[in-house]
C-alpha cells in the first residue's frame, strides 16, 4: 500500500509511563473509564498488531504479551513501538502527564495549594523558578519523549494548565489576568499551538466574551463557564498573533466530560466569529461526532481535523470511520495524530492502524477508478504530515500556509 513507509506527523499526542506495568495498572490504560480491559476492540488490536513488534507471534494471549513487556523493560518496548510507527515529528501536550498508578487524566504533579487539580503546574508562568523541579520535569518529559521516539518533538500548551497555576499563586494579584496573557506568551514562544480542555470543564457551548469575570470563584480548575470564554478568547487573540493553532478537545473522552457537550457543532457561533483574522482552529478525535466535524471543516476555511485516539480505540473498524470522515472534509483539512497517552502501544497502534486504513480505502477508490494513483498519493502525503506542516511552526519557525 501506498501508506507503507510513508513518514507521518503525530499533531496531537501525550507523554509515556516510564515504568513497568503489571495486568491492572497496564490495563487501566487501555479505556477511558477507570478500568479498561484486553477484551475490547482496542486489546485485539494490542494483541494482532503489537506483539509482532516485542517479537512475539500475533495473537498472543494477555499474559503472554505481558509477561514479554516485562522480560523486555519498558524503556526497550517503548522505543521499539515509537520508532516503529514511522513518526518523524510529535507534538506533545504536556498538560497531562500519566502516572503508572494514577487516572488516564491524572497529571505528573498538581499545584501544591490545590492538591486536587489535575492539571500540571504551569512551569513557564512569572511565578515559577526557572530552575524549579517543576521546570526540569517538563523539560525532561520532552527530552525523554525524544530520546525513545527518535524524532523531533514540540510541546502544545494547555490554556487551563497555565491559567490555573496563575490564578493559584497570584488570584489576588490587581493585574492577576494580564499575569495570565503574560504567562500564555512565555510558554508561546517554545510550543507550537495552544489547546484548550473547554469540554470538559463547561462545554463547548461556552459564552463569547471579550473581558475576565469580576470576581473568581475559589475552585481547583477553572469551571467557570465566563472565565473559560475569556481564556478562549486570550488564546484566540495570541493565536493569531503569534501564528498558533488553537485545539480543542472534542468527542469522546473519560468520565469527567459530558458527551452531549463535546459535540463540535457546539463551536459553530464560535466558528463565525473567528473565521476572519483568527487562528487555525484544530478540533481533536471528534468520535462519533466525526462527521459533523467533517462538517465543519468543510464549511469553515480555518477548520481543521483529526481522529486522534479513535482510531487505536475502535481498532479493525478504523478504516470505516476514515471512510465516513473522508465523505466531506476537505482533504486539506485532515490531519493525522495517535492522542497516545501512557502506553507506546497507543501512538503506535494509531499510526499502523491509520496507515492500514486509509491506504486500503484509497486502494478501493483506484480500484474502483474514482482516484488516479498520483491523487491518492498526494491525499495521503497531505493527512499525513503535509496539512500539519502548513499549520504549525517549525522549531523555532513559523507554519507555511499556503
């Protein structure tokens, strides 16, 4: 297939656990509720696709597969399962970070005056020592990441992460918010996009405003539905500035988040209002609103899509779903990303089974000569790197727009 030995850009995806996993810690990492299980789309798709690469036969049983992880070390299966998903480039959220024993949500530390957010520590922000713990832990999630990947990687800045660090030090401070754009801009200058978790504090249906809130309500993370607009509209306002992209979860994800309220069409007024001289607005996974993502992209210029952590999760009906995504979006408008988070067998199994899919649906189109093989090949270049390389900043760099 055409998608072989194609080089992707992994646009969206989080950090590894750095430690061996027994069956429930390992488990608890493959579903988005607190426990996840072998017995599901996603543990078939561990089982087929994984086990070849720790050199065992595919199909392995559970504990068979386990037991080889453990025999092999988790810094030697981690880099075998990164390397081998071709990925040359991986942006990584880094505001959430997994914890071998801890929620898939969970974060590598937490504010020390609020000890239940779950957000990591905002470690660019005025508040913080640059040589604080908190600054080298983020620098060496990176550099790890970099090291077991082999690629290039960039961090994505969480707009809630900053904030709430902000907010926890300084909620007192008279000048408290232009502390949190000043934060926002130091982190900027070493990332390569914003995003923002709007769904699963509030929702997507969040209020269009263009000033903070009067007064602050005390919380842990940042819920309320005013000051998360006005955080939107900060990254709004940097975005375009600095030429950002602006993600936004979208779809399905852990039991915090309200589904009904990660509907992407939730952002239409929000769409309109950004659609001249604003960012590049970047909705994530989208399942099962993927076609209403489609949509959206098709009808907003500055819309793009991916299906992030669909594809690993739905495992051998990932094809069905690029084919359902592919009706309507514009295909400069695609992207592709793993959401990988703990396990290396999460970005792996999204690039092998990306790559598996899209390069059999393109195969039926020619086939069925409804695409010449020079168009199917400019498509997958294009979802595979090429629409990311247009909208994110290289190293150091600006995005090359067309």
């Amino acid at each position: 297939m055409i998608t072989d030995t194609i080089a992707l850009t992994d646009h969206h995806c989080h950090g590894v656990v750095d430690a061996d996993l027994d069956r429930p810690r390992f488990e608890r990492l493959l579903g988005e509720g607190p426990r996840g299980t072998f017995d599901s789309a996603l543990g078939l798709a561990v089982r087929r696709f994984c086990a070849p690469v720790l050199d065992l036969p595919a199909h392995a049983e559970p504990d068979e597969y386990l037991n080889r992880r453990a025999e092999l070390g988790w810094r030697e299966v981690t880099t075998r399962l990164l390397r081998g998903a071709g990925v040359t480039r991986w942006l990584v959220d880094t505001g959430c970070c997994p914890e071998p024993d801890g929620d898939p949500g969970a974060s590598s530390f937490t504010v020390p005056v609020h000890p239940g957010a779950r957000h990591r520590i905002g470690v660019d922000s005025p508040a913080i020592d640059p040589g604080s713990p908190f600054v080298a832990r983020r620098d060496a999630q990176l550099a790890r990441f970099r090291e077991l990947s082999g690629g290039a990687v960039d961090e994505v800045v969480r707009l809630e992460q900053v904030a709430e660090y902000v907010i926890a030090q300084r909620r007192h401070s008279p000048t408290l918010f232009a502390e949190v754009e000043n934060a926002l801009r130091e982190r900027a200058a070493h990332a390569v996009a914003f995003k923002t978790v709007a769904a699963y504090r509030c929702g997507l249906d969040f209020p269009l405003v263009d000033s903070p809130p009067a007064a602050l309500t005390p919380e842990h993370r940042i819920a309320d539905p005013h000051l998360i607009g006005w955080l939107i509209g900060l990254g709004v306002r940097l975005g375009a500035e600095l030429g950002l992209p602006l993600q936004f979860h979208t779809g399905f994800g852990d039991r915090d988040l309200r589904l009904d309220h990660a509907d992407p069409l939730l952002l239409t007024d929000f769409l309109r209002a950004t659609s001249e001289g604003g960012p590049t607005v970047v909705l994530l996974h989208c399942w099962p609103f993927h076609r209403q993502a489609s949509y959206l992209a098709h009808v907003f210029d500055h819309v793009r899509i991916d299906l992030g952590l669909t594809i690993p999760y739905i495992g051998a009906r990932a094809g069905s779903v690029l084919a359902e995504t592919l009706e309507l979006v514009p295909f400069r408008s695609l992207c592709y990303s793993s959401d990988g988070f703990g396990l290396p067998e999460l970005h792996y199994l999204g690039a092998m089974l990306w790559r598996r899919g899209i390069g059999r649906l393109v195969d039926e189109w020619i086939a069925d000569d409804a695409i010449t093989v020079a168009d199917a090949e400019t498509l997958v270049s294009a979802v595979a790197s090429e629409n990311a390389r247009r909208i994110y900043p290289s190293a150091g760099g600006t995005a090359n727009r067309p």
